[in-house]
C-alpha cells in the first residue's frame, strides 16, 4: 500500500494543488491520499468536499497524527479515534477531537 502525504500551505495554491492530486489519483489508483497543513487545518470540510480524491486530512500539528494513520492500516485498526484527522464517509465528514497545542503567540 502507498500512501502519499502532502503539504497544503497556502489557500491561493488550492487550485493547483487540487488539480495536482487528481493528477495523481489517475496514475497511482490505489495509493491513499493524506493532506495536511495551513489550508488544510483552516478549511477540512471545504478540501474535502472540493476533493473527493482525498483519503484523509490533517489538521493542527500534524506529524503525530500522520503518524498514528500510517500505522493505522498495518494493525488494522480503525482510523475514527486519531486525533487531528477528519475524512469524508458517505458525503459527510468525520471530524476527530483535536487537543491543538497552545503556544504564546505574543499578542497582547
């Protein structure tokens, strides 16, 4: 099994990126298709819904939780209790509970 992970950073790249992943989905079928990163945490439900190629996404911190999903599918376990992952099912999204860090962001 192949499992891609990419960055989304930056909501003006959306579109490429989009079109980037359905790209890939045409050529590696079977491979699952975990996004994470800033536009990603901003907005699960809307990349998603926009599109479908996705497996699952990331959002917050998100190297412990792509990590739990990798192994996910080597001990067959189920993925509804990672942390920070959300997927499509049947057209409706499954938001996981999510503890964000919190960091001093210096604001005053």
């Amino acid at each position: 099994m192949a499992i891609l992970g990419i960055s989304l950073m930056f909501s003006q790249d959306w579109i490429f990126h989009r079109e980037m992943i359905k790209e890939i989905c045409k050529k590696f079928s079977t491979a699952v298709i975990v996004v994470g990163g800033e536009h990603v945490t901003a907005l699960p439900e809307f990349v998603l819904r926009t599109c479908p190629e996705i497996d699952f996404a990331v959002t917050g911190e998100g190297e412990l939780t792509f990590l739990t999903l990798v192994h996910h599918p080597l001990k067959s376990q189920d993925t509804d209790k990672t942390p920070g992952c959300s997927y499509p099912m049947h057209f409706l999204l499954k938001p996981n509970n999510v503890d964000y860090p919190i960091y001093d962001a210096g604001c005053y």
